[in-house]
C-alpha cells in the first residue's frame, strides 16, 4: 500500500538529487533551520525539566540552546515553533525489541509497525535478537525512511547452544574457538550488541564477552546456563529480563517451597550479594517488565488484552495475540498469585535501582500484547510503579539506553552537537510519567512529524 508522507523535511536535498547530480550538490545545499521557542526542556543529566529554552536545529544536529540569560538571536527564514507551555524531552529509545522473530508469526514484516514507535516518541530502537539478514533488512528499509522509522541498532542472533531454542532467530555455538569468526561476521553486518541467550554455556559466554569488547561491541544477555554471578564477574554489559536477575536470587532451600517465586524475601544473602555485584560492576539491568505482566502472567486481564493501545496494531498481528491468549489459558483461581509474582520483580527493579544499578528501558515487542511504541510508555509506567521517579525513568530511557548502544555522544539528552530526535509533549512528564503519552510532535534528525500521520502508514489489515 502507498505510505503516507509523516514528516515535513527540513533538507532541500533529496537522496534522489544526490544520486543523480553527485557530491558538487552536498557543498552547494542550504540547510533548513528549525526553532523550537519557549519550551521547558529535560535535561537527562539532572532530571530536571528548564524552564523557558530555546533549540535551534540546523539539518538534523541541535546547534544552539538559549535561555533568559543566554538569549539567542533566531536566524532569518527558520521554520519557527512556537513551544510556550509545552515540554520537549530527548526522542525515547527501547532498548529491546525484535523486528522479525515474533512478528514472522503473525505475517507481518517489521517495516510494517516500525511506525508504531516514531508515533509513539521513539525515535531509536535497539534489536535484541533476530536473523541478521533479515534483520539488517528491516533497519536498511528504517534508514531510508526516517520520516516513518527510528533508528535501528543491530543485535547478533541469539548465541545458544546446539541445538538453539529459536531455530528462527538463534545462532548454535558449540566450541569457545567458533566465537573469534562469528563476531568478525557480526562486526561485518554492523552489529552493535552481541546478545547470549539462555543455552549458552560461560566458557562459551566468556569468549563472546572478550571477544565483542575487542571489537567495541556491547554484550547482553538473557541467561540460563550461565549464571548471572559469573556473567557479572566476566564484565557482561547488561543483562535481558528481570528473570536473568531474579533467577539466581533464590537460595537453593526456598526452590522446593510451594508458590517461591511469588514469596520471595529479596533481603535474602544470595539475592543481596549478586544486586551489590551489579551495582559495582555498573553491570545494567533491562527488567522488560512490561512483557511479563502482558504476555506471560497476566494477559487474561481484560485491561491488558482489550488495552486501547492494541487499536493501531495490524489485524494480522493482533487475531495472533488472541490465539495466544486462548491457548495460554490461564486459570483464574492462580490469577492473585500471578499478581503478587509480578509486583515481586518490580520489588526487585526498585531495589536494584535504588542500589544504583543502571536500568534502561525495554519491551519485547513485539510479544503477545506488548504493542511496538505503545508498550514503551506502559514500561515507563511499570518503572515509576516500581518506585523509579518519573524523571529517572526518562532519564533511563533517553541517556541511559543511549549509553548502552555507545550512542550517549549522538542521543539520549538535547545537547548542542546531538542529533535533533526530540518529543513536544503539551504535559509535564516529571510531574506524572503518564504524559510522555501526550505528544504534540515528534522530530527526527530534525524532521517534525506529526504522530496522527505517522499512525496512517501502519496498514490496518
């Protein structure tokens, strides 16, 4: 189906007039000015909202920022916006999801709900496992399309064991000597986080860890044979799901208790040493409550599976989702228990943030009603639910994903130099975390896009 123009685009040069014309074109283009005045601005560093600031974006890099004290002087011919009581924040990222693996189920293509994020405010997302050529398919199709797309970081497959437990998305390794050539492949395809998955054994785990910081890559992992103490000791970057946490907190003795999981004591030694272990380490946490609680535990909720954020997800994708829920069938005399396991690992998310553990924001997406773009403002919610403040689940969602795609230079806070990703929200999200919902506008790499039009490029069907 033809897509929608979502974005008025502040460059005279097309790629189409590059491609044609050559590089005398590049040295000649005038560069269109953006002015974004009056706004409150967060600043990611702080966590405060600054009051009364003005951005001045030329071609997509934030190139001034003026306040009452430092006025600026507005270059003639701007676009100008006129932002008096309105709040801008950096443009949000995910920090995992999967644009093939998941999506291939219910035949729809990434290309299809990548809109779903920029409508929603995020402007980056990173991919958390899937075939990397298809992969890297789905990313060539969002760099070419930033007036509909965010940005897209690359992951690996999923590295397991032999055989993988997602023969669509894993990469079996079986020998530590196999990991030098696959993350060379990996470097290869531009892939910036190398993600272990839960058969990988940790001499296998050691390896992908030596191996992808010698190429400057990050490494995460969703663990399962290897234990999170061990992957913490052997310098592994963050870790996937609160479960890779929650798991290797419970002593040996409550593991044969009735309904452990849901009654766990987190003040327990095992559970205390490995939190103090990460917050040392600075080793992150993507806790992805937003899944547990939608796919896993509790989708027999009516506010989940009849949420309003499922309304501009495709048809295809959704009657999946609901195929899940009638064959998940989850009883409901468990549904109580089910809760209480749910607030047990945002009890854990809380502490390990109060500890100093770094947390970025992820969903899964696009996992049985964890909607792509949608599910990042219920994760957001989850967060604060947690006991994060709004503004330090914002923070963890802009500075602190950027930081973990080694992208804190380009994304993730409104610094002059920055890419110009921003979110013109009309309500103060440090005041309720609620109104990163309220978005008046989205700019990407200094392209203003309007959420109602970007949401007209997603196909109903």
């Amino acid at each position: 189906m033809p897509r929608a123009r979502a974005c008025v685009v502040h460059s005279v040069i097309t790629s189409a007039a590059i491609l044609l014309l050559g590089p005398q074109i590049v040295a000649s283009a005038e560069v269109q000015t953006l002015v974004i005045q009056g706004a409150s601005v967060f600043d990611s560093t702080s966590g405060r909202m600054l009051e009364d600031r003005t951005i001045v974006v030329e071609g997509d890099r934030i190139r001034a920022i003026g306040s009452p004290e430092l006025p600026l002087s507005i270059p003639g011919g701007a676009q100008r916006i006129d932002a008096s009581g309105k709040y801008v924040i950096p443009g949000l990222i995910d920090a995992h999801v999967h644009l093939v693996h998941l999506a291939d189920r219910s035949r729809v293509t990434g290309d299809e709900f990548l809109p779903l994020f920029l409508a929603n405010g995020v402007t980056a997302v990173r991919s958390s496992g899937d075939a990397i050529v298809a992969e890297a398919g789905v990313a060539n199709y969002a760099a070419a399309h930033p007036e509909l797309c965010p940005r897209v970081f690359l992951a690996s497959p999923l590295i397991d064991r032999e055989p993988p437990h997602h023969r669509d998305a894993g990469h079996a390794i079986s020998d530590p000597a196999q990991v030098a050539a696959f993350v060379e492949d990996m470097a290869g395809w531009r892939v910036t986080t190398l993600k272990i998955y839960v058969g990988t054994p940790r001499s296998i785990g050691q390896e992908v860890i030596k191996e992808g910081h010698r190429r400057g890559m990050k490494v995460a992992g969703h663990l399962g044979r290897y234990s999170a103490q061990d992957a913490v000791t052997d310098g592994i970057d963050c870790l996937e799901h609160i479960w890779s946490v929650f798991n290797y907190c419970i002593p040996e003795a409550v593991k044969e208790q009735p309904d452990h999981r849901a009654n766990l004591d987190l003040a327990n030694p095992k559970c205390q040493a490995l939190v103090t272990a990460l917050a040392e380490s600075k080793v992150a946490v993507d806790p992805t409550l937003v899944v547990f609680r939608n796919m896993i535990y509790l989708n027999d909720l009516e506010e989940v599976h009849q949420s309003p954020d499922l309304a501009h997800v495709p048809k295809r994708m959704l009657r999946y989702w609901n195929q899940y829920l009638t064959k998940s069938n989850l009883p409901l005399e468990t549904r109580a228990l089910r809760r209480q396991e749910v607030r047990k690992y945002q009890e854990l998310t809380g502490m390990l943030h109060r500890r100093g553990v770094p947390i970025l924001v992820g969903t899964d997406t696009p996992e049985p009603y964890v909607p792509p773009g949608f599910s990042l403002h219920q994760e957001l919610e989850m967060l604060v639910e947690s006991g994060l403040t709004p503004a330090a689940a914002i923070q963890s969602a802009t500075l602190q994903n950027a930081r973990v795609l080694n992208q804190a230079d380009h994304l993730g806070s409104i610094e002059v130099g920055k890419l110009a990703d921003l979110v013109i929200l009309t309500a103060d999200p440090t005041a309720d975390i609620r109104n990163t919902r309220k978005i008046e506008l989205v700019i990407r790499s200094g392209r203003t896009c309007a959420p109602e039009t970007v949401l007209k490029a997603v196909p109903t069907y």
